[in-house]
C-alpha cells in the first residue's frame, strides 16, 4: 500500500489548497526520517510540519511540548479534523488518560502529545517502544537551552529517549539565537548535526511601537481603549499586577480578565476557554500564559513591564496576528525595569560567564527600546538578519526620534570608567562626571581625576540615560564579578581613541531630567552586591532546605552591601551577624563582598572574630612569626597552636608563671615567646 501523499493530506485534512512559504521542504525532510532542527516565525505553520509526517509515517509520532494548553488546542483540531490524536499531561482527567492508554494499546492513535514532564518516569520509554513511536517532534525546541528565557529541566532528558527508541526527531522554534541553536543541537541531536531550516523571524504584518514609562496604568488604559472590541494581551511582571490592571480594564468598560500560574488549575483552564471562544477578551497576564496561546486572532500585545530579553520580546508578541492579519504591539520601559532586571541576573545561580551573557542579552533589548531606526531592522539584525530597507510599519518609522552627536558625553563617560579602573558602576561614575565629593569618591582620591566635575552639562538623570543608551549599544556591560561594575567592550575603544563617533536619542535624555527619583533599598551603586549577597543567601538557604530569612534577613544584607567588610571582625560588626552565623556563612559572604576566594582562617581565630581578643590573637601571632627560630633567627623551630593563641588572647596571663599555665604553654615555649607575649598584652590593656 503506497503512503498518503503530503499534498492530497494537506487538502483533505487541513483543509489548504497550498503551503507556506518553507513549509514543504521541511515536511518532506521529517516525512523522509531525516533528523531536522526548524526554526520558523511564530505564525509560520511549525505545527503542520510534524502533524502532516505523522499521518504519512508507521506508527506514532509523540509531540513534546512544555504548553498544556496548546497541546489540548491543538489535539481537539486534530481530533476535528478526523486525525486520532490524544495527550498526556497533568491536566487531564482520569477519563482522559484512561481514554488515550486504551487507544495506544489498539494501535488507534496517530499523534501523542506529552509534557516532558512525563520522561522523568523510568517507564515512558517502555510506553513509548509499546506504543510503536516512529518519529518524535519536539515543539519549543529552545527550552532546552539551559540558561534561555524559557528552559525546562526535563528537556535534557529528549536527547536520551531518541537514542533509547532509536528514531528520528524533528525539533521546532520559533526563538533561537545561533548560541541556543547550537546548545539544541548538541543537547538533543548529541552534536550530529540535523538538517537545519531557518526560515527567518520577520513578522511583517506586526506593528512594533515601544513607549518610556510616564503613568503605565494609564498609558495601557490608552491604548487598549483605542482598540475596543479587540482581543488582545496585556504581559506584567507580578502576578499582582495582573489583577490590578484587569481590574481597572474592566472599570474602563473592557472584557478582560487576569492569568498568573499562581491561580488554581480550574481558574487557569477557565480563561483559556473564555479567550478562545469570547470575541475581544482581554487577557492581562504573566508570561505563565506567554507560550499557551493558540489563537490566530489576537489583535494586539502589550508589555506593561519590560520583557526578559530580545528572545522573550519576539516570543511574547508573536501571540499577535497568527493570522497574517494587521496587529499591534506596545512596550513600556523605565529605569525601574532594567534595575528589576538586572538585579534577576545577579540574584540567578548562573555562572560569571552566563550571567555576562544575559547582561549582553538585557543591552541587545535596550538597544532594541532605544533604537534610532526602524525597529525591525535592528529586531531582526539580533537574530543574524539584514534588512536592507527599513519596514515604513513601526513607530521609529512613523515617527524617529530626535538625535544629536552624543560623541563627547560618552568619551566623558568611558573616560571616567577607565580612570577609576573599571571597578565601579553608574552611580559613583556620575558623582565623578558631576563633580560630587561622596566618601567613596574622597577615599579613593578620585577628586583629583582630570574627568572630575566635566559632565555638569548634564543632572544625575541624564547621566543615567546616557549610560543606559551606552549599554544599549553594547559600549558597556555590567560585569557580575564586580557587582555590577562597567568594563568596556571592544566597540567602545575607537569612540574612546576619538576614531569614530556616536549618535544618541535626545528625547531619552531630555525626558530623563523630568522624570521622577525612584526610592530604592540602598544605593544605585550598591544594589549589584546586594543582588549578589541575596543569590548567596538563596544558594545556602536552598542546600539547608531553609527559608532565606533563616541565613541572614534582608537588613542585614543591606548592611553587608553598604559597609563592604573586609575581615570577618569588620562582619561580625554587621547587624544580625552572631557567633553562629558568624562561623557559618562568614567567609562565604566575605567572598562575596570581596570578589576574591575564601582566606583560610584557623577555626579557634574565627571564634574571635569581631572581638578585641581578635586583634590580640593577630598581634600575638605576628610576634610568634618573628621568633619561630629565636631572635638571632639559629634555633631549633618552634611554635604555639592556634588554640593556645587563643587561650592566652583571652586569659591575658599577667606574668611568666601564669604563661606557663596556658595549655600548650611549656618552658620551651615560655622561654622562646613569654616576655614578647607579655608585651602584647601589656600594649593592649
């Protein structure tokens, strides 16, 4: 029997009289058993290119996907159109599973559909090889990059189960950058390279617009009323948020409602009927609802919050305009959101050099928010493509943006970064460009640095909306191991040299003098150590099995972050710091503080630390040091234990005879160290 013909099935059960643009060579790659890697535009049709080799292959073809929601979607399509489709996934009944079991055991099912949380069990590749898979597709192949916007732990299992089931797999996404492109062909190919499709990223039916923050609320308020009667997407950062804004959309006469992946499961599943089956249901969400949506005819997405990252961005507004039709999008950002941010990266347990990576994704974002040009060019130029024309269909084409020769300000600025050795972040830079003796600025000497005092041109706002474009053009990033320091990148040396020169946004500085101070726990400068100390405290808490609180409470950190100590005696001066805790995490949280490895320290000086018998103990130990080999330096080498240091820094033994009687303490050593130990404890009495 000859096998269905992709172009008869893609009429009779699709319902197209033809494919899109890429789709066909792709279907036919994963229909011929060829492992293939397709990264397509969101919109683009990846779905038909594993649904339509499904039905053309033996045997089954299970589908991994992260997204319950769209995998019911998806399954009810099938099943509609007459393909036996089932999925397994916690948000099925009892019914449901039992049902899809029993089709599996008949040889009736087709496609199958699974969270990958399901691989954590021994058995699923059992069920699979029973089951007869032929081929597995994995949709939102990104997840399984292991420091991306959306990763799932149970991804790195896929690579496994193709190897044990021996088939071909076929990967889709629609948001891989070239490093996530090859992380997804190492993790779940095992490096042998697939067949790879790169269909390209644009979406030209999408109108990109980004706004500074003014009043959020309102400006959401705004331009959801311009757009009334259309369904569309509101994304925040908090789940409080979601409510409070789908509270005052509803006031303002919207159907709308909130989604965050704190509601419970019979809520959750409530909305995604509603704003699949209701005409111009707004939803204001997370990005728990980010990835679950499969409805072709959502009008427009908005960010009330700037988004994680470039990757996040494309991913999260292309829920808009599936359909090839008209669509809209609008982004807020302020100063508030990168320090939100940028304080999730330092806070993550990532490595130094995937936390330097991320900051690099956060500028490529800012760069897209405070772009010059057209906005698709310079979305698409991330992702490795060149538009020659810009697209006349986003809002920097509508209107651009006032500019002028930023050349000077930003020699000032990269000027003071190298001077001050690249330790330090925009806070204490901008004291230095404004001229402001701080008691950092005094301790380091800085005042007399030829960059003190020539930015007065600009107020500390403006200084920050520089900064913030030079990160944006990748002239600077944060460097997590110096909590939040900027280094330079290699782009920013010519401007430096006087070689080339650099064209900045007016308005973004012009705004910024107006805009008003954001109360904040501690310093701008600051603020990358306290990220830091908090990853540490959850690291710890996390290996405890302890709440946060538990380590050290938030005052404390605070405190850490602003004092800098440099001994573990200066820590224990830390407010919250005892004994205790002292012993424990000290030297953790001093590496912390320091940016160096851990100093080794002798448990019985530790139990001083803080203490004025510390200082003794030091100063006994340095006397010893001079005299291990008597005081011409010829005798026989001799010393005291840590512990009889101790001992006598906190008994302070009044005479020779009281020496003696220290533990430790023999003739040998009274007559070797007693009268300069004496000394030691005269001088500190």
């Amino acid at each position: 029997m000859a096998a269905p013909n992709p172009h008869d099935l893609l009429s009779t059960v699709f319902g197209f009289d033809a494919f899109r643009s890429g789709q066909a060579e792709i279907v036919e790659a994963v229909t011929a058993g060829e492992n293939t890697l397709a990264i397509m535009p969101t919109g683009g049709g990846k779905s038909l290119c594993f649904q339509l080799p499904a039905l053309c292959r033996e045997g089954v073809t299970v589908v991994i996907s992260p997204l319950i929601a769209l995998m019911r979607d998806q399954v009810r399509a099938l099943r509609a159109a007459g393909v036996a489709a089932g999925a397994l996934t916690s948000g099925n009944t009892p019914e449901e599973t039992d049902a899809v079991f029993d089709a599996l055991d008949r040889g009736a099912l087709k496609l199958l559909y699974m969270a990958p949380e399901r691989l954590a069990s021994g058995a699923a590749a059992n069920l699979l090889r029973r089951a007869g898979v032929s081929l597995i597709a994995v949709d939102e192949a990104h997840c399984v990059s292991q420091w991306g916007h959306d990763f799932r732990p149970d991804y790195l299992r896929i690579g496994d189960l193709r190897q044990a089931l021996g088939v071909p797999l076929a990967a889709f996404t629609a948001t891989a950058d070239e490093e996530t492109r090859e992380e997804i062909v190492t993790r779940l190919f095992d490096g042998c390279a697939p067949r790879v499709f790169l269909h390209g990223f644009d979406r030209p039916n999408i109108h990109l617009a980004f706004q500074a923050k003014k009043s959020p609320r309102n400006q959401i308020l705004g331009f959801a009323a311009a757009r009334k009667g259309l369904p569309g997407i509101v994304y925040c950062g908090t789940r409080s948020k979601t409510e409070g804004l789908a509270r005052a959309l509803g006031e303002a006469g919207h159907a709308a409602c909130h989604y965050h992946g704190g509601m419970e499961p019979d809520a959750r599943r409530e909305v995604e009927h509603r704003f699949q089956s209701e005409d111009g249901l707004i939803v204001v969400a997370t990005v728990a609802f980010g990835m679950g949506v499969d409805k072709p005819d959502i009008r427009w997405v908005a960010h009330a919050d700037l988004p994680k990252s470039i990757e996040a961005y494309y991913q999260e507004i292309g829920r808009a305009g599936r359909d090839g039709a008209p669509a809209e999008t609008l982004t807020l950002f302020g100063p508030d959101d990168i320090r939100l941010r940028r304080s999730q990266i330092d806070e993550s347990l990532a490595p130094p050099e995937r936390k330097a990576a991320d900051h690099a994704r956060l500028n490529a974002l800012l760069g897209l928010a405070e772009a010059l040009g057209c906005r698709r060019q310079a979305l698409l130029a991330y992702f490795g493509e060149a538009p020659e024309e810009p697209c006349g269909h986003c809002d920097l084409c509508d209107r651009p943006p006032e500019t002028f020769d930023g050349t000077t300000a930003v020699r000032k600025a990269l000027s003071a970064i190298l001077r001050t050795g690249e330790f330090f972040g925009t806070g204490h830079l901008t004291d230095i460009l404004l001229g402001i003796v701080t008691d950092k600025v005094s301790a380091r000497g800085h005042e007399s640095l030829p960059t003190f005092g020539v930015g007065t041109e600009y107020d500390r706002r403006q200084w920050q909306a520089v900064f913030r474009q030079m990160m944006g053009h990748d002239l600077v990033r944060p460097d997590p191991e110096r909590h939040g320091a900027l280094r330079m990148t290699d782009a920013a040396r010519p401007i430096l040299r006087g070689e080339a020169s650099i064209t900045l946004r007016k308005d973004s500085v012009e705004r910024a003098k107006d805009r008003p101070v954001v109360r904040t726990l501690v310093s701008e400068e600051d603020a990358p150590l306290l990220s830091a100390l908090k990853a540490k405290r959850r690291a710890i808490a996390e290996a405890a099995r302890v709440p946060a609180y538990v380590v050290f409470n938030d005052r404390t950190l605070i405190e850490m972050a602003e004092r800098r100590p440099c001994t573990l005696d200066e820590m224990a001066q830390i407010a919250g710091v005892g004994a205790t805790k002292l012993e424990r995490y000290g030297a953790d949280f001093l590496e912390v503080v320091s940016g160096a490895g851990k100093t080794p320290m002798h448990p019985a000086r530790r139990r001083l630390a803080g203490r004025a018998e510390g200082q003794v103990f030091d100063r006994l130990q340095a006397v010893q040091s001079e005299l291990v080999r008597g005081p011409d330096g010829i005798d026989k080498f001799l010393t005291c234990t840590q512990s009889t240091l101790r001992q006598i820094a906190e008994r302070r033994p009044g005479s020779l005879e009281d020496m003696s009687r220290i533990p430790g303490m023999g003739m040998q050593k009274v007559e070797r160290f007693g009268s300069a130990f004496l000394e030691v404890l005269e001088e500190a009495s």
